[in-house]
C-alpha cells in the first residue's frame, strides 16, 4: 500500500511564532488561577481572567486562520528534545521540540475549541458563582489548564507533545470530574475516567513508540514524508499494528467500546465541564488524532473497517442505553458516545470531512443541551430526573431555557436542513456508497440508531417542557447545598442510578399529591444574564453551523467550508464528498435524495414515537413497559437497557475483581515477604556480620580500613592475572 | 617541563580559581566581624564569589588559551567550571541558619560575648569555597603532581566541614572515619601515581599519553603502567564513592550535617570523575590490542582490558550495592547516601564509553545529579524536629500537611532520582545510556536499568511517604528550619528538576565542550592494523559490530 497522494510538505516559519501566543494565554490564566487562590481571593476575579484568556487565545487563532497561507506550516517555539546518535549502523535521531503544526485541520480545531471555551465560561461564571472562593479559583484553573493542555494537543508538531497534551487534558477532566470531591461518586468517577483513561494512552504510548522505531521520527512532517515514501507492505507486522494502538488510544479518550464506560459516570463533574469537556472538545480529541494520522491509517484499509465497526457499534449501543435512563445528563452522555461512535464512522468509511463536519455542529448543539441541562439543575435544585419535572416551560424565566434546549433536540435528532443533519447526512452517505470503504451495513444501523436518537432526544424534550407544571428539588442535593451553604440556592450535579429509581420513583413520580409547589418552600432559580446569553449565542452558533452546506446549496459556495479546511490538510485523503457525482443510488434512488427521505423519516419516526409515549399519552409508556417486564421473553429489553447492558457489571467480575485479589496478594506480599522477610531481615544483615567481624578488626574504622584494602589487593591480583594472559 | 610561554594563557584559564581563592579569603576575614549583621553576609559574599566565579570561568575561556595550556580535555574547564560554580550557588543555601546556630543565639541573647575563636561560619564557607576551588583546578592539571595537589585541595576542606558543620559527637566521628580512610585512598592513588611515572618517565599528562600510545602501539601498555593505573583509580573510587572504597559514605553522610553530606555528595563526585577522565584518558579508548601467545594483534576499541575490567565490575557493583544498601535503611540521610553510591554507578558507565560520548554524557549527567540531590538535601535541611535534624521516615510521614513544599520538593527530587520522565534525572540517564548503548555496552545497560528499576522501590517510598502517608505522632512535631533558604534552595532544585529538562537539547550541546579537542595533540597514532575482532571477556563488550 502506498498513499494515494503526497502530503503537502511545511515550511516552517519563525515568524509565525506569536501564534504560540494561543497556549500561553490560558497558561497564564492558570497560573493566575492558581494565586488567586493562594491568595484567598473571593471575588469572580478567575473566571474574569480565563474568560479574557481563552477569548485572546480564540483571536489569535482567528488571525493565524485569517493570515493563513495554504500550506502547513511548523512554528518553533524552542527547541526541547533533540538527540541524534549513531546506533547499529545508521544514523538516528529524536526529535520532539516545542514546535506547533499549523494547517487548517488545525485552525479547524482550534477555531471551535477557543470558542467554545470562552462562551461555556462566561456561562460558568454564573453557574459556579454559589462556589466563590477557594473552589470557583480551582474549578477555573482546571479550565485553564485544560485549554492549554487541549491546545498543545491540537496544535503540536509532534506525537510526544500531543502526548504530553492528551494526559493534561485527561488531568483536567479527572480534576473537573472530582470538583466536589467531598461526594465520594464523584470522587469514583474521576478515579473511574482516568483509570480507564490510561489503558488507551497506554495504547497510545506504545503506537508512537512504535512509530517511532519504525519511521525514525515523532514529528509529523517528517512522519507523513516517511509514509508517501515508504508505505506498508503488510508483510510488517508491528507496523499493521501502529494503527491498532493509536486507535485504543482515541476509544479511551472519545469513549468508544470498549472503553466508553467511564463518560457517563463523568457527568457528577459540574454541567459547564460536562459541556465542554465531556461533550464538545476533549471527547473530540480521538476523532481528531485520527484524522491528524489519517495518512498512517490511510495504508491500513482493515484499521480504517475497525474503527467504522467500532464506531457504528458505539452508535447504536449507547442509543439504546440512553433511551431508558432518567438522568437528563446521562441520557445526554449516552447521546454524546453515541455522536462520537457516528464520528468514527466518518472516519472508518474514508470521510474525515464528515467526521469532522458532525463534530463542529456536534460540539454547539451538544455544548447546547448540556448547558440548557445545567440551567435546569441550577434553577431546580440540582433535579435532573425527568420524571420528577414536567411542563417547565410554563415556569417563569425558564422559556430561554427551553426554547433552546428544543433547537439542541432538534439539531440532536437531525432535523431535515439542520446542520447536524447535513453532517450526519454525510456520515450515513459515506458509510452506503465511498467506494471500497462503503459499508452498507453499518449504513443502516446508523439510520436505525438516528431513529432511535430522535425518540430519546424528544422523550426528554417532552417529558421535561410539555405536559403539567411540576417540579421537585433533588432532596439529596438541597441536603448537601443546605449543609454546604447554609440554605443558600442549591445546584450542583447529582449522578443518578437510573436502576435504583426504577422500582418506587417510577410510581412516585406518577402519584397525584406530587404538583406545583410540591416542596413547599422551594422556589426555581431563573436564570440570569451570563447563562441565557451564552445559551441563545450557542443556538445561533448551532444554526449557523449549517451554514457552510446552506452556501453550497444556494450556490454561493463550490465546496462546504469545512470540507475546504479540510482539503489543505493532512486529513484531505478522506475529504471528497462522496456521491457528489450523482451517479450513486440507494434502494434505486439519487443517493442525497435517498438520504433525505430516509433521515428524515428516521428523525421524524422518533419524535412521533415520543410524542405519543411522553407527551399525548404518557400512561401508555408505563402500560408498554409493564407489559415488557410482563414477559418473561422480552422483561431482558428494559431492564437490560435501564441497566447499561450491565456492561460495568462485567468488567467489574471480569477485570476490576481479579485485579483488586492480584493487589490484594501484592499487597499483601509487600507487607509481609519483602517489606517483613527481606527488608527488615536484609537489614539486620550487616549488623550481624558486623558483629561477626568485630572482634576482627576491633572497630568499624578498621573494618572499613581492611574491607576496602581487601578489595584493592583482590582487584589488584586480578589485574595481574589479566595481563598474564596477554591483556594490555 | 612547563614554559614560560605557557604561563600566560594557563593563568587566563586559572581566572575563575583566583576568584574562588579570593573569595575565600574575604569570606574567612568577615565571618571574624564583630557585627552579627556582617557575620550573616558571609553566605552572601560567597555566592557574589561563586557567580563571579562562573561568569568569570565563561569570559576568559578561550580556544586559543585552552589549546596553548596543552590539556588532554582543554574545553573540560568550560563546562565543569560554570557547573561547579552555579551548583555550588545552591549548596550555599541549606547551610544558611544551621551553622553558628547556638553560638550565634547565644551571642544575640547576651548570654555569651562574641569571641572570634569560637565563630566558624567564615572558616566554614572559605573552606567549602577552596574545595569548590580544587575541582576547577582539576580541569587545567597538565601532570600528576598537580592532579594530585588539586585532588587534596578538594578533599582537606571536607575533611573539616565534616567536622565543624555540626557539634555533635556522631560528626567528629564522622570526621575522623572520613580523614583517615581519604587519607589511605590518596595513599593508593600517589602510589599509582608512581607507578604511572615509573612506566613512563613523565609526570607530564600530555608525555604518559604520549608514552602510553606508544607502548600500546608496540607490546602493549606495561604491567606497572596498567598496575599504576588501577591503583589511581581505585584510590579516586574513594571520591566518587564506588565499590570497594564506598563503605565510608553511608556513615559520613549520616554524621554529617544534612548540608554537608548535599555538598560531599557533589564537590568531591565532580573532582573525581574530572580526574578519572584525565587518568583514563591517557590510556585512551582507542589503539589498544590483545596480543596472543604468537604474536597477533586484535585490536578492539575501549580501555586496555584490565582497565576496562577493573571499572566494569566496579560500576557495576556500585550501582547495585549502592541500590540494595539502600533498600534497608531507615535513615533517610543513609538512603541518599546509597543512593549517591548507586548514581556513582551509573556515571562510571560514561567512563567505560570514554570520550566523546560517554564523557560528554557523564558531566551532563553530574549536572542532573547535583540539581536533584541537592533538592533532596535541602529539603531535609529545611526541616527539624526539637532541634534536631530530621532523618528517619517516620519524621516525613505525612509532611504534606503541614509542610507542603517541602514535602513536594522531595517527592519531586526522588521521582527525579528514579528518571522517570520528565524530570532532569531521565534525560541525565537517557543521554548516558544512550551513549552506553551505541558503543555496544548493551549488558552493562540492562544491568543499569534493572538496578533503576530496583531503585524506584526506595526512591518511591520517599515520594510516598511525605505525600501520601498519614501522620504520625513523630512527624507532628516537626517544625521548619529557623531559616527559609534551605527550602528556598529545596524548591529552585524541586522546580529545576522539572523545567532545566525543557532546555535538555542546550545543557546537551554545552556538555559536549567537556570532551571537546581530546585526543587533538596525540603524537603517536594507535596502530588500528592486524585483525580486528572481540577482545577479551570485557572488552568483547566493548567492541562495536
């Protein structure tokens, strides 16, 4: 195999290097962070200095977009590592200096993830401020550093900064997840998502070091050089498994099977860093490390049929969780996993542009829902179970709100026209007709999981604005916030079990005596400037999202702007729009035709199912759940479903017990046979031989004194020896 | 015999030494004041001394006086001597406070009037000053008497450090242990001195490589020759405390005073290897043969066997001595001094590598070394407990929280120590094994790296225990030191160790001056002909493919 085209070589240009000036702005804020909090500062001082960071950090990306000249471009910063030596007869070296890689994937990136940045916090200015003081300074540090570490990431010229990148932005989110580390499930699910976290880097570790001993370089220039050059001839085999490793590394950190299970727990995070971590652009770091190395995954067509196996599997598997759970958040994670596994898709069938395309509009309209999510939780009392609110539109203050969150549902259903819609549109399209990468298959099971995408979107939408007024604060949360803050307005993120509430919250939440003003003294928090300013901002940006395909259509446009950043790129292979000729059919219509009718049945399929089951009639949701666990054949579908597939169940019996006995013996032969026999029985040694030896040399100066004269006589004896037998 | 046109540039060279000697002087008059004010300055003037020192080292070396001086390493200087300098700033630090401490207070109580007799800390400071001195000096030594003054240079001070820094009995203990066994190891160095100008009738350095290169050309380098050599060695093991003259460091470290045995542990390591390098490389790695019993020649590149074998199985005994030592103590002072045996190990392999790469890697690696341990030392200087130095496990457990800088400095100088990246103490190891690993020593670098891995057991236990251990009733009673410097010093080095790696590609270049020009002036060329193949059971390993 060899590439299709050569990739355009980099300049490399030190002139550019102000554009460094983007990871060192939220740097700096971080370090500010940092001393604000040193300094007990109680004001809203840290999110003022993250905002204006990450808001200088997002123009200098635009500048740097706006004066781009069309090739890439390396940017050194200083130089970092730089050996080179002769080893086995050929000359190698290493190099990882602090450079930065700037092309348009990269501008692409960096473009929404600045941005988004800035808007999510300015909406966590508001939505932190209850925490003023030592824990709003910590929760914008951690945002601080992860856009610095997010930012290295995207930007570097090289595997070993990406690297250095993707463990700080997993620091952040562990950091973030655990930010009410007083709540021990919170605490659980940061251990939980760094831990499974590192299997993937470990993946992704032993790929570059692989790619390293293979091609001799970690930089990319150099790297994609190598690969026009060299290829793969599959006879190769830890080259064919480069791909494999970089690949476990992108699962973990996008939360792909096998390792997805650690992103639903990370909801316990605040709503702000679910919102931009967990949703919008640390999650989106796999897609894009793949579509950085698409050259490499370029040689390995079984590695590309992997990740869109991998990915369609994601899909349709998280659909099916989301469509039982009760937590509005996790029904939105699940969503996000499932959205990632569509990316990976993209990616698999050989159309970075679609992958890429779904992860822009992804990251508005999901960054949308969550934040829409959070202001619930802000307004009512940290509840987030959809059985416990219904008819919230009617509330005062609360119509931004929803009106919002609909345009996320929307856009999360893919609506005809919509901007997600065109990028899924192009996912599924690829997916049925790019050449030798189609997988029709997986092309239907992406259809079937937009389908049941639109009904879990909407069984949220429907439950939560339409139908009777009826709120609850969450008791466990006003317990924690009344004992944390004296009373004051609770909010904060409480991680549900859905299984626990499935015997008694059910009928509760369906019993009469629970109306308006159910819990007497609790009054919703309405949202304020920040928080309904940045949401109506967000919807905007998730409908201008659209615009790039709206252009091409109205003909003002010859290509998508997106697939134009792409084009220039490293990732361009993957980036034609496929079925662009026309010429393509399924089930014997115009491809995009076809795809418009089926999306838009699929889309409109599902919000019909949970019109009926969660707004016009919603007994008969509970009639066709009983009737299920009725069954004895089909009880295994909700409960299954509510249960996660009981996926956290098997590794915890398959992986997390025989682990914890293995710790258990090391443990175990830690205290009592290294530590107790060795250490402790190592140590009484030299007294012993001390004492021995004494009587000897009549003291330990002597001792030492003959020992080390001992020593030269032997060495000195054998030096002799040595050129006896004719050593010179 | 040296000229007088040599005169000149050689005392261009000896700028930076002249301004130590100076330094000292000032130092020894002040620290004498009557004024406590003028008494406190003395660590002060000492590290003006110490930075002019450096920048004086930096501005006068030149090609031109490095080649005039006729040194076998003449760009050596230009790296060590700004190394000695800048590390020396840092081990000023933790002594700060400790010294005079119950004098100085009683004087300031009015309990005691101020007598000159019974004030050391200029006498302590000049002292370290001389010997910081003595390894610059090693750099310019052209013949073995002045390799030898120097080496006494650096090691007399510390004799008296040893002594003076602490009032305690365990300290003159200490101090006698240290002088008598360095007075036995300065004893088998001069006699291999000897033995050296009996084989070849010099004492000039440049003259026994000359002589060396010319016997190794012929019937190979002579039984005294390489006897004296060994014995040299052996006698400067005793300064870099490798196997078997190592069995005095555990005890001296402890009894000294914690800035003190920070300063033993790097001082003393950098005029050893300084002289080590010098030694060796008048034999050179190159041009030596096996002749077998009818007269052919395999030539093979490295040591003269014997050598190669005596620093070999030297190296590789003191790293895993060094590491296995260390394990079982329960003093964390004893633990560093282990530990300070076990990295003499490593640093031996740049000896066996032998110019340029494996020397340049070795001065890299000392720079790493001294940053990181001294880290460590000072953060044990910037505590105390009723008094007392902290020196046992159950004093740090917990430190975290009361003492959190301190407690992180050291989790970081041990996490250093180990090499795990990013810290300096990888890149040192990384550039060492590296060097190691090209020239075909590939068992004596699994054999390192083992022994790393052995010594994560120990250096882990000391990032742990401050950090995450529960306090205990030992610990809870620890107070910070009366001075701040000893922690000021412990965070530079703590922070060093993280960010001098971003600059690694620099420091790299910089230390590849130490071995810069060697082997420029050589008279006789190795005879490379005859058949070329594996030497000996040692140097088998020394030879490339």
């Amino acid at each position: 195999m060899t590439l299709a085209q050569s990739i355009p070589t980099a300049t490399v240009s030190e002139s550019m290097s102000w554009v460094g000036l983007a990871l060192l702005f939220p740097l700096v804020s971080a370090v500010l962070c940092a001393l604000m909090a040193a300094f007990r500062f109680r004001g809203k001082g840290p999110a003022l200095v993250t905002a204006i960071a990450l808001g200088a950090s997002f123009a200098v990306i635009l500048r740097a977009y706006m004066t781009y000249s069309g090739t890439p471009v390396v940017i050194p910063i200083f130089d970092w590592i730089d050996f080179s030596w002769s080893g086995g007869g050929t000359f190698k070296s290493f190099a990882a200096n602090m450079s930065l890689y700037v092309d348009r994937l990269t501008l692409f990136w960096m473009l929404f993830v600045t941005g988004l940045g800035t808007l999510i916090t300015v909406y966590a200015s508001e939505y932190m401020e209850s925490d003023r003081g030592a824990g709003y300074c910590r929760f914008f540090f951690g945002i601080s550093i992860f856009l610095a570490s997010m930012t290295a990431l995207v930007m570097s010229d090289n595997l070993l900064m990406l690297y250095l990148g993707w463990e700080g932005v997993g620091l952040a989110s562990y950091l973030l997840i655990g930010y009410y580390y007083t709540r021990p499930s919170a605490v659980a699910a940061a251990k939980k998502a760094f831990i499974v976290n590192r299997i993937g880097d470990l993946g992704l570790a032993l790929g570059t070091f692989l790619i390293w001993s293979n091609y001799g370089t970690v930089q990319y220039d150099t790297l994609f050089a190598a690969l026009s050059s060299g290829g793969w001839s599959g006879a190769d085999w830890d080259k064919s498994l480069i791909p494999y490793l970089l690949m476990l590394g992108a699962f973990g950190k996008s939360a792909q099977i096998p390792l997805y299970v650690w992103l639903p727990d990370a909801m316990e995070g605040p709503t702000p860093v679910s919102a931009l971590i967990h949703a919008a652009t640390m999650v989106t770091a796999g897609v894009y490390h793949i579509a950085r190395m698409y050259p490499l995954f370029e040689l390995h067509p079984d590695a590309l049929a992997t990740v869109a196996w991998i990915g369609g599997g994601t899909a349709l598997l998280a659909a099916t969780i989301g469509m039982a759970q009760y937590d509005m958040k996790r029904v939105f994670a699940y969503s996000t996993i499932s959205q990632l596994g569509y990316m990976f898709l993209g990616l698999g069938v050989g159309s970075t542009f679609a992958a890429a395309y779904h992860t822009f509009t992804h990251a508005f309209f999901k960054a949308l829902l969550f934040l829409t999510a959070g202001a619930v939780m802000h307004g009512f009392g940290g509840q987030l179970d959809i059985r416990k609110l219904s008819g919230l539109l009617k509330v005062p203050g609360f119509r931004i709100v929803g009106w919002m969150m609909l345009v996320g549902c929307l856009w999360l259903s893919a609506l005809p026209y919509s901007a997600a819609f065109f990028s899924k549109d192009e996912i599924i399209l690829a997916a049925f007709i790019n050449g030798d990468r189609a997988i029709p298959a997986l092309g239907w099971i992406a259809l079937g999981t937009a389908a049941l995408t639109a009904y879990y979107t909407f069984r949220v939408w429907f439950r939560v604005w339409l139908g009777p007024v009826r709120y609850e604060p969450d008791p466990v949360e006003m317990a924690h916030m009344a004992a944390a803050h004296g009373a004051d307005h609770g909010h904060g993120d409480h991680g549900h079990d859905a299984a626990s509430h499935g015997a008694h919250g059910h009928s509760a939440s369906h019993g009469t005596g629970h109306g308006h003003g159910d819990s007497h003294d609790f009054h919703p928090h309405a949202p304020r400037l920040a928080i309904n300013g940045v949401l109506v901002i967000l919807g905007i940006g998730a409908v201008l999202a659209g615009l790039p395909n709206y252009l091409v259509m109205a003909g003002r446009e010859s290509e998508n702007w997106v697939q134009w950043m792409l084009a220039g790129s490293s990732a361009y292979q993957g980036a034609g729009v496929p079925g662009g000729d026309h010429s393509h059919t399924i089930l014997g219509m115009d491809a995009h035709r076809a795809m418009l009718l089926l999306g838009g049945c699929a889309t409109f399929g599902g919000i019909a199912v949970a019109a009926w089951l969660h707004l016009f009639s919603r007994a008969s949701a509970d009639r066709l759940r009983s009737a299920l666990l009725a069954n004895p054949l089909t009880r295994w579908i909700p409960l299954g479903a509510e249960r996660k597939w009981l996926v956290d169940e098997f590794y915890h019996w398959v992986l997390r017990l025989p682990l914890w006995i293995g710790g258990q013996i090391m443990s175990f032969a830690d205290r009592h046979v290294l530590d107790g026999a060795l250490v402790n029985g190592f140590g009484k040694l030299p007294l012993a031989l001390g004492r021995l030896f004494r009587p000897l040399y009549g003291g330990p100066l002597q001792g030492y004194a003959v020992t080390m004269a001992g020593g030269v006589a032997l060495v000195l004896a054998w030096v002799v020896w040595m050129w006896t037998r004719g050593a010179h | 015999m040296m000229g007088m046109e040599s005169m000149g540039p050689r005392l261009g060279l000896l700028a930076p030494e002249m301004v130590l000697f100076a330094g000292a002087v000032l130092v020894s008059v002040i620290g004498l004041s009557r004024s406590a004010g003028m008494r406190r300055s003395v660590p002060l003037w000492c590290i003006v001394a110490l930075v002019a020192a450096a920048f004086v080292s930096v501005e006068t070396w030149t090609q031109e006086r490095a080649s005039a001086a006729q040194l076998l390493f003449p760009s050596m200087g230009s790296f060590v001597k700004p190394m000695l300098a800048l590390v020396g700033v840092l081990l000023v630090l933790p002594g700060i406070g400790a010294i005079d401490r119950g004098v100085e207070g009683a004087i300031a109580s009015g309990r005691q009037a101020f007598d000159a007799l019974r004030v050391m800390r200029g006498e302590h400071y000049a002292f370290a000053l001389f010997s910081i001195a003595g390894a610059m000096l090693l750099c310019g030594a052209s013949d073995l008497i002045w390799l030898f003054l120097a080496l006494e240079l650096v090691s007399l001070p510390t004799y008296i450090m040893v002594a003076l820094g602490r009032g305690s009995r365990k300290a003159q203990e200490a101090a006698v242990k240290y002088f008598f066994l360095g007075a036995l190891s300065t004893a088998l160095f001069l006699y291999g001195f000897a033995l050296i100008y009996g084989s070849t009738g010099t004492l000039q350095i440049a003259g026994i490589r000359d002589a060396f290169a010319a016997q190794a050309a012929g019937p190979g380098i002579d039984m005294t020759g390489l006897a004296g050599l060994c014995l040299a060695i052996l006698g400067l093991c005793f300064k870099i405390t490798a196997v078997p003259m190592h069995f005095y460091a555990p005890d001296v470290y402890e009894g000294a005073a914690v800035h003190v045995s920070a300063f033993l542990a790097f001082v003393p390591k950098v005029a050893g290897f300084v002289a080590l390098a010098v030694l060796l490389g008048t034999a050179g790695w190159t041009g030596h043969a096996l002749i077998a019993a009818d007269g052919v020649r395999v030539a093979y590149t490295g040591l003269p066997e014997p050598v190669a074998a005596v620093l070999w199985m030297s190296a590789v005994l003191t790293m895993t001595l060094g590491n296995v030592g260390a394990l079982m103590q329960r003093s964390i002072k004893r633990t560093l001094a282990y530990s300070s045996v076990s990295h003499s190990g490593y640093m031996m392999i740049g000896l066996i590598v032998g110019a340029p790469a494996g020397i340049n890697a070795l001065f890299f690696y000392l720079l790493c070394y001294g940053i990181m341990t001294t880290a460590s030392f000072a953060a044990l200087a910037a505590l105390e407990r009723s008094g007392e130095e902290v020196d046992s496990f159950d004093d740090i457990a917990g430190l975290r929280v009361r003492h959190p800088a301190v407690a992180w400095m050291l989790a970081i100088s041990a996490v250093s120590l180990v090499g795990i990246p990013p810290m300096v103490g990888f890149f040192g190891k990384l550039a060492l094994f590296m060097a190691a690993f090209e020239s075909g020593q590939v068992a004596l670098v699994a054999i390192a790296v083992v022994n790393s891995a052995v010594s994560a057991w120990y250096y882990l236990r000391l990032a742990i225990v401050p950090l995450v251990a529960p306090p205990s009733a030992r610990s809870a009673t620890v107070v910070s030191a009366p001075s701040r410097w000893p922690a000021i010093c412990a965070v530079v080095c703590g922070v060093g160790s993280v960010i001098v790696p971003l600059a690694a590609s620099r420091l790299l270049q910089a230390s590849e001056r130490a071995s810069e020009g060697y082997g420029a002036g050589s008279a006789v060329a190795g005879d490379e002909s005859g058949p070329k193949g594996s030497g000996g059971l040692y140097t088998s390993r020394l030879t490339r493919p």
